[in-house]
C-alpha cells in the first residue's frame, strides 16, 4: 500500500512517500502533485525514505514527474531514497538524471 501526502512551502512542494511504488500504484504520483500545483510551484521534492521497493512502472512515473516538471521549467529533487530504491536508480542511470538528496542529518 502506497501513501502520499503533499505539502507546499513556498515554492516548494513535498510528496512524502511511503509503502510501495509500482504497477497498482504509479500513477498516483502525478495525482497527488496536480493535487497541490500552483503557478508558484518551481521545485517538487519527491521524498522516497518512507518506499522500499519501486518496480519499472514506478521508475516510468518518476521519470514521467521529471519531464512534466522540466518542460513546466521546475526541478524535480529524489531525496533520501532507501538503499533499494538508490541501487535501482544506479541500474537503470537515473542517479544520473535526477538531482539526489541524501536523507537530512
């Protein structure tokens, strides 16, 4: 089961995930940002420290997030993906696309 909750600071906007990222579930991601978008939006924050697995369909989603906030001239930041989610970001070169935030001290 996936959770996510949305929160707007600013310009700033923070999906914490948490549970699961796959098939049944992807596209709630774009969801739950058209949920909280705003003309001021400039960055979108997905954090991932709360989600243990993410299979094709929840990288496609995140890569999906990537191309509609480039093309709207925002940032999308992963922070603190598990150790899971990391290795599997690495596999595919995407922690090579997207900016990667470590989880805060």
């Amino acid at each position: 089961m996936l959770t996510l909750t949305g929160d707007t600071d600013g310009t700033t906007l923070t999906i914490t995930a948490n549970g699961d990222i796959d098939l049944s579930n992807n596209r709630r991601l774009a969801a739950t940002v058209a949920e909280h978008e705003s003309a001021d939006l400039a960055t979108i924050v997905l954090d991932l420290a709360g989600v243990d697995f993410c299979d094709s369909a929840g990288l496609a989603a995140m890569v999906r997030l990537y191309r509609a906030a480039a093309l709207a001239h925002r940032s999308l930041v992963i922070r603190a993906p598990s150790e899971n989610v990391t290795r599997l970001l690495e596999i595919t070169g995407l922690d090579r696309v997207f900016t990667i935030e470590p989880a805060s001290a």
